[in-house]
C-alpha cells in the first residue's frame, strides 16, 4: 500500500518518470513506464534491478554492443491480423528493422562471456528470429525503404513504361520552350516547372494563346503562365493512368507481403514486445547512470541503511550549478526501527525525509540508487508519508486536521513491514497539545515496530525517544560559528533548533531576544546550549578518533613491511655465510695443494727441519685468517643493512618528540674544527664555521649549514673509524657522500602514484635528504582532491627533524606541492 495517492508527487517520483520517459523511443516502452508500480515481491525487484544494473555496464563498457533501432510493431502487427489488410511499405521497413535489431541483441548475448548479464540473457532466449520474414520483407522492400521496381513483374514493365514517356516527353517540352523562346514566347532565363504533377513552360501572360495547351496555373502577379502544351498532354495522361496501375499493383504486393507475414504474427509481437522492453530498460540505465546509481544490497526483511545517498533531482539542479550534494547515511534496522530526526529549520531534514522515502520507492519499483553499493535496503510492504500542507477549503480541512486523518490511516494499516514518513510531526496546532498527541501516536508506532523515520522541533519528542527502545534520535549537525547549517545527520544524539542563533543572524533586534530568553526560562536555554555543546564534542572527538584510525593503520603497515624486510635479510645472511664457508673451504683446499707443494720444494733443497715448521705454521695462521675474514666481510654487510632497517623502524615506531633546543650542551664542546655528525645520521664533517644558530660543516668537498641543535660532535677514534669505513665502503659498493651531495635533488614529483606507492619513495628521499644536509625540500603530488597530499602530510608529521610542513606559494603551484624545512 502506498499512501496517500500523491506519494510520486511529494516525493518527486513522477519528474523522474517524466526523465525516463524523454530516453523511451517507443510508445511502448513509454507505455511500460507509466504502467510501472511499486513492488513489494523480492525476486522481482531483484530481477528487475539486475537488469537496469546490467545494461548500465554495457552502455558504459561495452562499446561493441550493436545499435539498435527502437521501433514500435506491435500496432500494425495487429493490423494485418484480417485477411486482406496490409502494412505500408514504412511499416514493412521499420519491421525489418526490429527484427534486424532483435537479431543482433540476440546474437551479441550469445557470443559475450557465458558468466555476465545473466538477468539479461533470460529475456534474449525466448526470442526467436525468422529468416523467412526478413528474406520476404528484403524480396519488397530497398535499403531506402522503398518498393522495388522488380517486387512483380508488372510493377517493373508499368515502372519502365512510365520512364519512357517521361523521356518522350521531357525531349518534346524542352523543344517546344526552346521554340518558344526563339519567337519570343518565352523569355530566354525561363525553365521547365512542374504543376499538379505535370511538365509546364512558363510564358508571358499576353503571349499565352501563341502555345496550344493547358493552362495549369498563374503567377501570383498575372504576368506569368505555366501552360502544359497539347504536344505532351497525351503522354502526360498515359503516365497518370500508369502510376494509378502502379499503386494497384503496389497493395497487391503489400497484401500478398502481409498473407506471407501473418502466420508469423504470434512470435513477432513478442519480438516487438523484446524491442520495447530493451527500450525501456535502457531508458532507465541511461537515466541511472546520469545519476551515478548503484546496485545496493537488497534484503527481504525490513530494514534501511543508506551510506553516501543523494537525491537524484537535488544532484541534478545542484550539478547545473556547479555544487556538490553532501550525502546522507542513515539507518533503521529491527533494533532502531524509528528515526527521529531534530535540528534547525532550513537544515535538511525534510530533505534527509524525502531522501530516504524516494530511495525506497525508486528501489521498489526497479530502479538502482544513487547510494554507496555498501547501502543496504530492505522490501517494505506498504510506505506511508504525511508532509506539507493538505489543506481543504472543499473537504473543511485544516492543516491540522489533514494531518491527523493521515496519522488516523497509519495507525490503522501501518505493519512491521510497513514505513512510515513524518514531517514536523505534531506541529500546527497548540506546541503542548500537539506535542502530548505526537507522543501517543509514536508509542504506537514502537509498540507496533512500525519502521518510520520522523522530523520534529518538540523537546518532549526528543527525550521520549532518547528513553525508549527501538527509538534513536538524530540531529542535522549546525555549523555555530558561522550560524549555517551543515546538511549532516547524526545519529545518536538530538538536534537544537538554534532559533536564536538564527534570530540573531537574521538581525532581530537583541533586547527582543534578551526578552524572550528571559521568558523561555534556565531550562531550556541550559537544555539547548547542552545540545550545542555535545555537538560540537562529538565532532571534535570523532575526527581525533579517525585520525588515530589512520595513523594506527599507518604504523601497522609500516612495522609489517619492515618485519618481512628483517626477515628477508636474516634469511640472506645464512645464505651469504654459508656461501662464503663454502668459497672458503674452497680457497683453503687449494691453499692446501699449495703449501704441500712448498713442503716438497723445501725438503728437496734440504731446507732446515726448523725453518720448514715455522712456514707450515705461517701457512696455518694465514689459512684460518682467511676464512675469518670472508665470513666477517659478507655478514658485516647484512648486519650493517639489519641495523639501519631497526633504526627506521623504531623512528616510526616511536611518537614525535618536539625539540626545544637554542643551544646544543654537551660534554665536548663544539668549535671551530670539531667532528660532527647530524643527530640520526652516520656521516661525519668537519665545523669550519659557527654563527649565532646555524653551524657550516664541511663533507669533504661539499659544505652545508645546519642549525646547531641537529648535530652532536663525536671523537676522534669515532672519526677515525668512520673514514675507515667509509673508504671500505666505497671500495666495495663504490658508494661516495659527495658524489650523493652533487647528485641529489630537493624535489620530487609524485603525481601519478597511490598512496602506498609515493609513501616509500618519499620516504627514501626524507633519508637522502638528511645524509647530504638539505635544509629545504619540495614534494609535487598535484591537487586533485587532497587525498594523497594529506596521506603525505599526515606522515611527515611524525618526521622529528622536520620543522615546517606548507604549501607553496599560489604563484608556484599553490596546494598542489608541500614545501618541507629541516
């Protein structure tokens, strides 16, 4: 049941037929449209949803889908249903071309991958094409539409008959104007002209007794006649009498098309029936993807939980100028099966109701949703809505009372499977009353666990609500600083009216409101600010709540990949030092051959037996020097990657610590020629200069300023050891600070990359940045919607040697590239 009668009308439904109904191309499909009606029945509504689903793939993805031509046949189908009735030779084409086209779907479904378009392909089997028809109507009928010269063999002689006369004639006129014009009959620019189907000369009126003939017409001033000479007349009244034998001849063929046709008739009005649905389904594809529908998830319970809905006609006018739709989420399930919903005037909550009520009744009659394809949407039986003025003068209703004769037709029919639509419920009459009456009718519905979804102003309402199961407020959220509303829902907690706010923003003057606070009374004005403030907690709370949310996810993703580094590399220690045992027991075996190859050499030339222990020995000391060695050079490598991959894992592991350092104190003083080293990092200069904050060091050859609060000094042996090192390195990897240093750039582009591709990079480029010293970085990640630059953003944050995190000058790139200083 769908009450009351205008429920399309107060919901904006029938604008949505008449959208549909404007990509319909047949009579037919428009005819399905306005016969479509609410369904209650589960599998139908699926059925019908899959449908208009899967054809908004195919007009999205599917470009060899063959066009079509929507033609309606079912009229002159039943046309020729009588014995001696036939089609026009359009009718015939335009037949032609349905079938052509239900040839064509026919086959298309039966090539594609046997697993898409299901729903689809059950109206495509039951489809049936005849060759014979389609040779038939092509036996008739041109490529143009147009009856064949040879579709009989009398049509063909009558046809060449009539060409014949027609060149006779058209030689004769033509010599009888040129005639004309040489004796001054005619004037020399006159051409031949046609009237009433027949050739004529055009001649100077005085001179139209000089051409025996017809005078077929006059000019509109009486100086020109258009004579048809008596020459042709005959001729001219030959081709008359033949194009009537031509139009005879014309229906007997049509008829005889048609006797061939009718006992085809049954399968061809399905096949017509086949072409006015495609039609129909493909008008309400259209129109879904004009919308941005989804297939949502359907239920067979009553149930509603709508994430990211918008309401197609608000999306429509409001993408005409350029805004944007701030989409609602919402829900009633068994457990809260009524919505309450408070809040300003003018702040969206008739919208969320209409919303939500057309969403339901578009799902219901086969259309999908623009909603998240996460919404779920139950079946309800009936749907019941009470808004706007229902007043009558002819029936002696008042405002109040068309609502309390709605409220009389819920109360009656209204079930668990039934929803029921509330605006301003309990208003129009006396606030105490109304709202006393509001509250009967609400127990009712809960006792009954009718599913609704109300809108009010009335306090009472919203503390019966915030006490009573299966009854869950929610507010439309008010932006208090700016007084304007936010157009969001909350669910959880009631709505302020903010008339005051309101009032004050529209200029009432402030002893008028003073006034009214002071007969208003404490209460409600204390109820009413505590409404404000449990808003605007709530919204400060939820959004520290989603950013821990992400930096947790953050971190957890990082420690895992770190995790699976670790692990990677133990694994390739063992391999490199088993390998390295393996090459050294290898040397050791050859050194072996040659030290017994020396023994023998020493005992031929007699060596002393003294001389000859102490070099076995030597050989001995060398052999296990060797392979001691080996192993520690490849595992020192892995250790080294080990430990760096530790460090950086526990500097994200660890919270940002700020740092409030003017001056760094410590046990050796820094000076002009100490050894440094940026906190963090292992590579080591020389100071070569000191001013009030920052400090010059010099990386061999490469020189940099740095504030003195990022370094610390370290000891000669530290210094020693790390060029050691460093000149070992370098040999073996061939790695050079001051060829980095030269090497490296302060930006990076990383357009084009998802979140968890750039995040790596960038944060390879931070380390590199800090081993040479770059105090100022630049990352281009572009604008678009903000998504990747606050990822970015939200990591370097936890960066402690980054100072400033910006965007760049709206000259330079604006939004669209964070600066960085370290």
């Amino acid at each position: 049941m769908i009450y009351p009668d205008t429920y399309e009308v107060k919901t904006g439904f029938d604008k949505i037929r008449k959208m549909v109904e404007n990509n319909c191309v047949t009579k037919l499909a428009k005819q399905k449209l306005q016969n479509l009606e609410f369904s209650s029945d589960y599998d139908s509504v699926c059925a019908q949803l899959k449908q208009t689903g899967e054809m908004q793939n195919i007009l999205k993805f599917e470009n060899s889908f063959p066009e079509c031509v929507y033609v309606d046949i079912v009229g002159f189908l039943k046309k020729i249903t009588v014995h001696g009735t036939y089609m026009l030779a359009a009718e015939l084409f335009d037949l032609a071309k349905a079938i052509y086209s239900a040839k064509n779907i026919v086959a298309w479904f039966k090539n594609c991958d046997e697993q898409k378009y299901p729903e689809l392909k059950k109206t495509v089997k039951q489809i049936i094409i005849f060759p014979a028809v389609l040779s038939k109507i092509e036996e008739v009928i041109n490529k143009f539409g147009q009856i064949k010269d040879n579709a009989s063999p009398e049509l063909l002689r009558i046809r060449r008959t009539v060409a014949t006369y027609q060149q006779q004639i058209s030689k004769k006129i033509h010599n009888i104007l040129k005639s004309a014009q040489i004796e001054g009959i005619a004037d020399d620019n006159a051409s031949i002209s046609v009237r009433d189907g027949r050739m004529v000369i055009p001649v100077n009126a005085a001179n139209k007794k000089k051409i025996k003939g017809f005078v077929h017409d006059e000019s509109a001033t009486g100086k020109t006649a258009y004579i048809e000479p008596i020459e042709i007349v005959e001729l001219n009244n030959e081709i008359k009498t033949l194009e009537h034998e031509e139009q005879r001849e014309i229906i007997k063929i049509l008829i005889a098309a048609a006797d061939f046709i009718r006992p085809y008739i049954d399968e061809l009005l399905i096949v017509g029936d086949f072409i006015a649905e495609f039609d129909f389904i493909r008008a309400k594809a259209k129109f879904s993807n004009a919308i941005e529908a989804t297939m949502p998830v359907i239920s067979n319970e009553a149930t509603m939980n709508l994430l990211q809905a918008k309401h197609p006609l608000l999306m429509q006018t409001l993408k005409k100028e350029n805004k944007q739709v701030i989409p609602l989420n919402l829900k009633i399930d068994s457990e809260h099966h009524i919505l309450l919903i408070s809040g300003p005037n003018a702040g969206g909550k008739s919208v969320c109701l209409k919303t939500a009520g057309l969403l339901q009744y578009m799902l219901q009659c086969g259309f999908p949703v623009p909603a998240s394809e996460n919404s779920k949407f139950g079946i309800f039986n009936d749907i019941f809505i009470d808004i706007g003025d229902e007043q009558s003068i002819e029936n002696d209703l008042s405002t109040y009372s068309s609502h309390l004769l709605n409220m009389k037709t819920m109360l009656k029919n209204a079930t668990e499977k039934s929803l029921v639509l509330i605006d301003e419920f309990g208003a129009g009459t006396e606030p105490a009353i109304g709202g006393a009456i509001a509250e009967a009718i609400l127990t009712q519905f809960a006792q009954h666990h009718v599913f609704g979804i109300i809108t009010t102003h009335y306090t009472n309402l919203k503390h019966f609500a915030a006490n009573n199961k299966g009854i869950v407020n929610g507010a439309m959220l008010f932006d208090t600083q700016n007084i304007q509303p936010l157009f969001k829902l909350e669910l959880g907690i009631p709505g302020s009216s903010f008339a005051f706010e309101i009032a004050r923003k529209t200029g009432l003057p402030e002893n008028i409101l003073s006034l009214a606070s002071e007969k208003i009374g404490d209460n409600q004005i204390n109820i009413e600010k505590s409404l404000r403030e449990i808003a605007r907690d709530r919204r400060y709370w939820e959004a520290k709540r989603n950013k821990i949310k992400q930096t947790d996810k953050y971190l957890q993703e990082i420690t895992e990949k770190y995790e699976k580094e670790l692990q990677k590399l133990n694994a390739e220690r063992k391999t490199i030092i088993a390998k390295a045992k393996e090459e050294a027991a290898t040397l050791l075996a050859n050194t072996n051959k040659q030290i017994e190859n020396t023994i023998r050499i020493i005992k031929e030339h007699q060596a002393e037996k003294e001389k000859t222990s102490a070099a076995r020995k030597q050989l001995n000391e060398f052999k296990q020097s060797a392979l001691t060695e080996n192993q520690n050079i490849e595992a020192d490598k892995i250790d080294k990657k080990i430990e760096t991959l530790k460090k950086i894992r526990q500097k994200h592991n660890q919270p940002k610590k700020q740092q409030n350092v003017s001056t760094i104190e410590n046990e050796n003083e820094i000076k002009t020629g100490s050894k440094v080293r940026i906190k963090g990092q292992s590579a080591i200069g020389e100071i070569i200069k000191i001013s009030e904050k920052n400090v010059l060091i010099s990386y061999g050859n490469i020189i940099t300023s740095i504030k003195a609060e990022n370094i610390e000094t370290v000891s000669e042996n530290e210094y020693r050891q790390s060029r050691r090192n460093n000149r070992s390195s370098q040999t073996q990897t061939g790695f050079n600070l001051s060829v980095m240093q030269l090497n490296f750039k302060p930006s990076i582009d990383v357009r084009g990359m998802r979140t968890e591709e750039a995040i790596p990079v960038i944060e390879n480029f931070i380390d590199e940045a800090m081993m040479v010293g770059c105090s100022e970085l630049k990352i281009l990640h572009g604008k678009g919607n903000g998504i990747l630059r606050t990822q970015i953003r939200n990591i370097l944050k936890n960066v402690a040697d980054i100072k400033y995190i910006g965007d760049e000058h709206p000259d330079f790139g604006g939004a669209g590239i964070t600066i960085i200083k370290m």
